[in-house]
C-alpha cells in the first residue's frame, strides 16, 4: 500500500514521471482517452529480453473500465467514492472539529484515478518493503516491460507519491487496472481493478499505540461495507500479514452462504513514512479488488463478463445503480485433458498464459487433475482439465477439438515440454 521518498538515485524518468501526478476531485469530469497517451511506451519495451506481455494484457491497456459510466466496475468505484466523500468525510469533520484552527471546507477526498498502470519494480515493491525473495516479483507471477518497469500489481504503487501531498484533513483514493499472472477460473483474470485509500493523522499524545488508528481504520471499513450492502452484513475480522502494514487485517464478509475475503488493509508500516518523510505521522491504508465485491453485488457469475462487449450484457446496467444481472445465455461447458512431462524451470502460469492466449478466452478453468511421478526416470507428469464455455454462443465439438489441438501445439512449442 505504500511508497518512499524520492532521492537523487532516482534517474530523471522516473522523477518525470513522479511530477505528472496530479489530483483531482470525485465529482471532475473524465476523459478515458487521456489515459491511453503513455501506454504507446510500451512499443519502446518490446524488444527487451524481459518483455512478458501477452496480446491479450496489452489489449485490455487503456480500457479503464473504472471510468466507465454505467459499467458496474464505475458503479462500484463511485459508491466508495460517495461513501467517503459524504458519511465518512462528516466523521473526520466531527472528529476534527474540537481544533478550531482547522478550515472545514478544507477536510476533503482527493481521488487519483488517471495515474499510468507502468510503474518500477522500486514503486511496486521496493518501497513497500517487500523482501527480495518474495514470490510476487517473478516473472511468472508480474508482467516486465524491461528489467526496471512493469505493469503494477496493485494501485499501492503510487501511494508514496501521494503521502507527501496529505494533510490529516485528507483522505487519498487511488483506483485504477491492475495487472497479475494468474491461475483460471470464474473470478481470476489478469487484469482487475483495485481502490487504495490512505489516512494520515498527526502524532498526538492519545496515539502512543495503534489502539486510536485501528479503531478509525475498522469504523470507516464498516460503514462502507454496510453502505454497499446492508446494515445486517455480517462482518468478520481476521489478522493477516503485509510488508506495509502493521497490524494488518483482512475483512471477510458473509455472502452467499460462505464467508468472502474482501480487503486487506493495516496501519502504515513507520518505515513508510519516515522514507515519504513523514516521520512523525501515522496513518492507515487498505486496498479493495474491485471485481470481487462487484461480483457480490451484481450476481456476475464470471469475471470474464466484465470485459464483454455483448449488448445483452452492457445494457442491462444503468449508471451509479446497483442490478442484479440476469443471464443472458447458459451455454453448457465441455472439457478436454491434456498431460505432459514437466522440467524443472516449468510454472504453471506460464502454462494458463497460453490457454488464456491460445483458445480465445474459451477457457472457463483450468484444474490440475493428476500428478504423476514415473518410478524408474522419476520424471514427473502433470495433467490438467480445462473447461470450455462460451459466454455468447454455443461450442460444438469441432470447435473445442481445433482449439485444443493448436493448444497442444502452442503448448510444447512454448514451454519445452513433452506431451504424454
């Protein structure tokens, strides 16, 4: 969630880059197409060794589905926005209102959601204090454009740009696309949404622990889970770990029969602040994946849904309003094996890269079914089945068999391995 203060190391575009920041508030008006103006950058990246974008994550740069109006993503990105500008902003005027120094008109939100998805591995992890050998940094896990920048892995990225800029009479959202190689099934994509918040407040005699920051932390976290959905929400509280916060918690709310993790947040690790020079100031911060309560509140059964252009699904959403989604088809799913001998160097997302990349998003999961280690070479097999669905029109066997046998094909070609 968190990032430190810029130092002479920094080379000059970076810092470039550092200066574009600018806020702006909730209600300002939105041209997405601003945003695609430094994704042509990626072109420059293209022929490093360390390139790993596939066709399908460069398509989905500039999309922002976060600005668009009507699209649930916005929905829900502007509720939370609502929720803090309005309830949440009058608890930090009470709270603050005992200083008589203070301007109420100058406690505020300021939103950034128009801040570029490339960043370096010193935003993404290096200032939020994540060790070196953390499994996130791989490449099989992160999307490099070079052996410096990439795609950020979470909008905690840019917070120790913003921190600097905060008073205690602000609060900062920072939301936009966020990028990850990863497994898949209805709710995993490569490419979600993310809102960050981060609070500051002035070191003061009654915050000699975190008991004062915890409790604002979980009171805002409440009300705005309780605004998106219901007063009656059950809620739960679990601790978890964070290299930027400490405590850090996970919320977990109960939905649907099952309870759903749905936010990690903390209190900002002091190293933070004293490396954004704010030393002397405490704070907290959380990130929400934007997708997966969007899910809850919509009934959307599959997070592919979010990024389709069928009419059937687009004009069932209206802006700035919750409807439960009404499925349109309920095409029925097929599935194919395939087995290979794995080597050493082989990782399992660079195999859903290419289903993902190969069968035209076909793919509705991927499971590994068997593994199978053979008693005299001790080579090692793994088999998996992957589930066929359209989300638009019916799949005939023809189809799912030229699918699967380019997979093959694509598969040994890729990843060097040797079909059973």
């Amino acid at each position: 969630m968190l990032l430190p203060r810029l130092g002479p190391s920094l080379g000059p575009g970076l810092r470039r880059f550092l200066h574009t920041v600018k806020p702006h508030a909730v209600d300002s008006e939105i041209n997405p197409a601003s945003l695609s103006s430094d994704l042509s950058l990626v072109d420059t990246y293209r022929s490093h060794p360390c390139f790993n974008l596939s066709s399908l994550v460069e398509s989905k740069l500039g999309k922002n589905l976060h600005l668009l109006s009507g699209h649930p993503i916005h929905t829900v990105s502007y509720l939370i926005q609502k929720y803090f500008k309005t309830a949440h902003l009058e608890r930090m005027r009470q709270a603050l209102s005992a200083d008589e120094s203070i301007n109420k008109a100058d406690i505020c939100v300021k939103c950034f959601d128009r801040l570029s998805p490339i960043v370096t591995k010193f935003q993404n992890f290096d200032n939020l204090l994540f060790p070196l050998d953390h499994i996130s940094r791989n490449p099989t896990d992160t999307y490099y454009l070079d052996d410096t920048h990439m795609l950020r892995c979470h909008t905690t990225a840019h917070q120790s740009q913003i921190i600097p800029t905060l008073s205690h009479r602000e609060l900062a959202l920072i939301v936009g696309d966020v990028y990850r190689r990863d497994t898949i099934d209805h709710c995993h994509y490569p490419v979600f949404h993310q809102l960050d918040a981060v609070r500051l407040f002035d070191q003061r005699p009654d915050m000699s622990d975190d008991g004062y920051i915890v409790q604002d932390l979980k009171e805002a976290l409440d009300g705005m889970i309780r605004y998106l959905f219901s007063d009656s929400v059950k809620i739960r509280w679990v601790d978890a770990y964070f290299p930027f916060t400490h405590p850090s918690f996970e919320m977990e709310i109960f939905v649907n029969g099952n309870w759903l993790e749905i936010l990690g947040c903390g209190v900002i690790h002091p190293l933070i602040l004293s490396q954004t020079g704010c030393k002397y100031r405490r704070g907290w911060a959380f990130g929400i994946g934007l997708e997966r309560i969007t899910m809850s509140l919509f009934n959307i059964p599959d997070i592919r849904l979010f990024w389709s252009e069928d009419p059937r699904f687009k004009s069932q959403f209206v802006p700035e309003k919750v409807t439960p989604f009404k499925p349109f088809s309920n095409q029925p799913s097929c599935f194919k094996d395939i087995s290979f001998w794995i080597h050493d160097s082989y990782q399992s997302n660079d195999l859903f890269e290419i289903i993902r990349q190969e069968t035209n998003e076909m793919a509705e999961a991927v499971t590994l079914i068997d593994t199978f280690r053979h008693p005299v070479t001790q080579r090692e097999s793994h088999c998996y089945r992957i589930h066929y669905r359209s989300m638009h029109s019916t799949l005939t066997n023809e189809q799912v068999d030229e699918l699967q046998n380019n997979l093959r094909q694509q598969i040994v070609e890729k990843l060097k391995v040797e079909l059973r």
